[in-house]
C-alpha cells in the first residue's frame, strides 16, 4: 500500500533477474516480490505508523470515546480530534459512529429565571394577602410584560382572582414548582423527557427565549484491532514532513526519516481563484464581437432622458417613459450639445422633412430627466454622434448592465445584461443584420433562433429575436433588432446612412449553458454555486 514502487525498485535490484530477460510468468515475479516483502526486517504496522500524521499519533492511544473527551486528553480543538479520526478510520486503526441527540438549553430569558425564579412564582409569593397590581409589580420586581403575562396565566389557570386587589385562591402552585424545577434542570435530553416534562417543554418554548432546542451531533471512537496493537507502540517519532529549500541547502535530510503518504487516500476539494461566472461569459462574448472586426463602446449607466430616449426618436408620451417602466432619479441635467438638440426637437415635432414627426411640442424639461439606461443602445446614439465622415464604415459593440423597473420572475430581472451592437455601412443592409446575429448566436450555442416582424420607435425594419428554453418548452424573447430609421440617423451622423443595430438580453444567453433555468439564480452570490460552477469554455 506505502511506496510500493520503491519497494519494486529495491527488490529488481538485487534480484536474480536484474540484468537478464524477465520470464513471461509475470505471477512468479509477483509471488517473488510479495515474499520478499514478508521478509522484510520492517513489520507492516511500523509502515503505517511511519505514515501517521502528528495529530494522529496524539490522538491514537486516547481514541476511544466522544470527541469531546478525546480533545480533553490530548489538549487539541475538536476540529483537530474530527480530522485525526477520519484520518485513522481511512487506515483501518479505528471505527467511528455518529449520533444525534437533541438537548434543551436556557435561553436569555431562562437563565435569569434560573437565578431569580419565573415571574408567576415570585407573583404569587407576594400574595400572602390581598395587594393592588402596583404593589405586586413592585415586590415581585416584574417588567410590564412580565406583569401582563403573569396576570393571564395565572387568571387562567384559577390561581388569582382579580377585583379591585388580586387576591389568591386555594389552589395549589404545584404546575407553577413543576415548571420552576424542570428550568433548574436544565440542559437536559430531550429523549430522557418524562411526559409532564415534555408537556412543561412544549408550554415553555412558547415563551419568549426562555429554552430552546438544539441537535447535538456526536462522534465515538472505538481502536480497531490494527488500532490497539499501534496505540502500543512508541508514538513519540520525528519525521520529516515536507522538504523546504532549507532543508535541502542544509542537507538537513540525511539520515532522517521521511513520513510516509499514501497517494491513494481521499483529500478535499481545492477550488480555484476565478471570475464570476456572468463575467466569464461576458469576456466570451466580447472576444467574439472583436473577432468580427467590432469596436467596444462604453458608458455611464446614469443619462439624461434625452440620450436614453429622445435621440433615438422615442416620442415624450411613450409607455416606456413612464416611472412603471424606467427608473428615473429625483433630479436633472442641463443639456450640453444645443445644436444637436435643436435638429432632435425638429425630428420630434415635423420630422424635418423626411417624415411628419411625432406631430407634438417637444419638451425640453423632459429631455433633462436623469434615468438609470434602459438599454445600451443609448452608447450606439452617443456613439454615432461622435462619428465623422472619415471614420466610415465601422462596426461597434457593448455589453453592459441595464435597468427596467420590471416584475421579477423566472425569466425577469429589473436589472440585467444586453449585448448592444450597430454597423455603420453604405452598402449595408437587412441581410447582413440577420448575418451578424446568426453567426454570434452560433458562436453562443445557439444554431437555430428566429427572427419575426416587430415594432421599435428608433428602427424599421425591426425584428425581434427569439430562443428556444428546452426545460419551460417555450420560446424566449432576447430583445430586439432592426435598422435605424433616417429621423435617428440623420441628426446624430449628418446624413442618411444604413446603420444596423440590435440589442439582445444577454443573461438569458447563458442560462442553458450554466444549467440554470432561474434568471435570479445568476446573482444570488451562493458560494457553492460560485465554486461548482463549470467554466465557460466554447
């Protein structure tokens, strides 16, 4: 079991066979071998016991009993005591059994009682005649809650009776000394309860923290045969445990015994520093929208309404500009680029020509509005305003957070990730847009999504893109796509040029991947889940 190569090695080399062919009747070499072994001047405990860790040989000649005693023994934690059985358990030296066991404990309340008696008795022990409640409250020193208790409980249960002074009836407190005594007793097992007990435990732990109920989990310890014939023998060997460089400068090493390890034994889980999961993702994708000749753009998340909404053609009276919809916050910003809201405000009100516009007065009030981005297609406005004409044809992309003021279900978030993206070509057109989501759609691992006719204010013709869930069997909206329509275009790049632009959720993208069909379940921060979750790999 322990460095058997090593063992083959040193047996090969004084063998008959060493430098000659071996037989073919591998087994005799085996039964050479294994003899071999059993001659050995070195007993198979002293083996095991060379491969004891430290906190194995301290606890081996004391386990026997509870962890508890154990670590009393040894003067180690119970931690310490835990993992050295386990440890010896693996090598066959002891056997472990678990029980649990509930016990009641005292709580805050219970303790001060145990030292002060509970309130109904020292209520009745001022009663050696007639008193008001103040009097009572007094003597007996009770809180008001005390007070009120005691009154009900003992108004209930024919002790007192209450008139203009309470006055205490001729039935005994016997329940009341029952109660008082079962609280002095504890902590105590619940499974050695006799039935008035378990009747007074019930009635207290409707009482506020006066006991409460905990299961304790126990671990005995019994030597194996193995086990006993080990704990004999001298324990108090020095082994090294690890080479160090200073150990090997030194050469400290020579004539010293190596510990030995059995590499077949179990060891525990090491999990890695690595990004979130989301974020891996993200990093994916991004690298695929660069791989396809794509620029990033970026952001703040916090814009005036006239960036979020009215640069992209979205008339002041829209459903999706209201607070049901879109988080706005309680205050505003003046507009900075006045010539380039002067041509809006015109698209808005006439539609400067190439349309009729919205047909309604423009406000510039409601333009100043501050709104957490409903999409990152406000990065694709303020993106194209930046253009100029030498800069064409070019290609941009963004994945970023959004904000909707949404109902959170399943397949809803009130804050999520949408992976934004415009081609600004004069020869582009609707097919190339259907390409470029196709083939990024490939690339996430979705071979067949569709596309059917839809309706954006900012683009036309407009689809909306669509994937298929295999667990809820239903097909799920990613958002939407289409090309900017001219009122768009021409005040933020000057002129009319084709300009694809999408934008689907990109949370529901890697819902499949990660096996998780709660779009919740992707920020919940549960540390298992951060630590088993598989990398993103495609």
């Amino acid at each position: 079991m322990f460095h058997t190569v090593r063992e083959g090695n040193k047996y090969l080399k004084k063998s008959k066979y060493l430098g000659k062919e071996l037989p073919k009747n591998i087994k005799e070499i085996e039964r050479e071998f294994l003899e071999e072994i059993k001659q050995s001047s070195e007993a198979p405990e002293d083996k095991v016991l060379e491969s004891l860790h430290p906190l194995e040989r301290k606890v081996l000649p004391h386990a026997q009993g509870s962890v508890t005693d154990i670590a009393k023994k040894t003067n180690l934690s119970e931690t310490e005591v835990v993992r050295a059985l386990q440890w010896l358990e693996n090598k066959d030296l002891v056997k472990r059994t678990h029980t649990e066991q509930e016990i009641i404990n005292v709580g805050k309340n219970g303790q001060q009682y145990q030292k002060e008696s509970l309130p109904e008795q020292r209520f009745l022990k001022t009663l050696n005649k007639p008193k008001t409640m103040q009097q009572i409250q007094e003597q007996a020193h009770l809180d008001k809650d005390e007070l009120y208790f005691c009154l009900g409980y003992l108004k209930k249960n024919n002790f007192i009776q209450i008139g203009k002074e309470i006055t205490r009836t001729k039935e005994p407190a016997r329940k009341i000394e029952s109660t008082q005594k079962f609280l002095q007793s504890l902590p105590r097992s619940l499974q050695h309860l006799t039935k008035e007990e378990q009747t007074i435990m019930q009635e207290l732990r409707q009482r506020k923290e006066l006991i409460e109920v905990e299961v304790k989990k126990e671990t005995q310890a019994v030597l194996t045969d193995q086990g006993k014939i080990l704990s004999k023998k001298n324990l108090n060997i020095s082994l090294i445990e690890s080479l160090t460089p200073e150990l090997l400068a030194k050469k400290a090493w020579q004539g010293k015994k190596f510990r030995r390890y059995d590499v077949s034994l179990s060891v525990p889980k090491i999990y890695p520093g690595k990004k979130h999961f989301v974020k891996q993702a993200i990093s994916y994708a991004k690298r695929v929208w660069t791989d396809m000749g794509f620029q990033e753009m970026e952001g703040p998340m916090i814009n005036t309404s006239f960036w979020n909404f009215d640069a992209l053609f979205t008339p002041q009276d829209h459903p999706a500009r209201e607070m049901q919809d879109s988080i706005f916050l309680a205050r505003k910003q003046d507009i900075k680029e006045k010539e380039l809201m002067k041509k809006i405000k015109a698209m808005h009100e006439t539609g400067s020509g190439i349309s009729k516009g919205w047909q309604y007065t423009w406000d510039e009030e409601v333009a100043k509005k501050l709104v957490m981005r409903t999409h990152t297609t406000v990065l694709s406005a303020k993106t194209l305003a930046k253009l100029k004409e030498t800069d064409l044809p070019a290609k941009f992309f963004a994945i970023g957070r959004n904000f909707r003021n949404e109902s959170v279900d399943w397949s809803h978030g009130f804050e999520f990730n949408q992976t934004e993206g415009i081609v600004i070509d004069p020869n582009a057109n609707f097919r190339d847009l259907l390409g470029y989501l196709k083939e990024f759609f490939k690339k996430m691992g979705f071979k067949n999504a569709r596309f059917r006719p839809a309706y954006f204010p900012y683009t036309e013709p407009s689809v909306e893109i669509d994937v298929y869930h295999p667990i809820h069997k239903k097909w799920i909206e990613l958002g939407g796509a289409g090309m900017f329509r001219p009122e768009v275009v021409i005040p933020l790049l000057g002129k009319e040029t084709p300009v694809l632009a999408w934008g689907p959720g990109f949370d529901r993208l890697i819902l499949d991947y990660y096996n998780i069909h709660d779009i919740r379940e992707l920020y919940k921060n549960d540390i298992k889940q951060l630590r088993e979750t598989k990398v993103w790999l495609k």
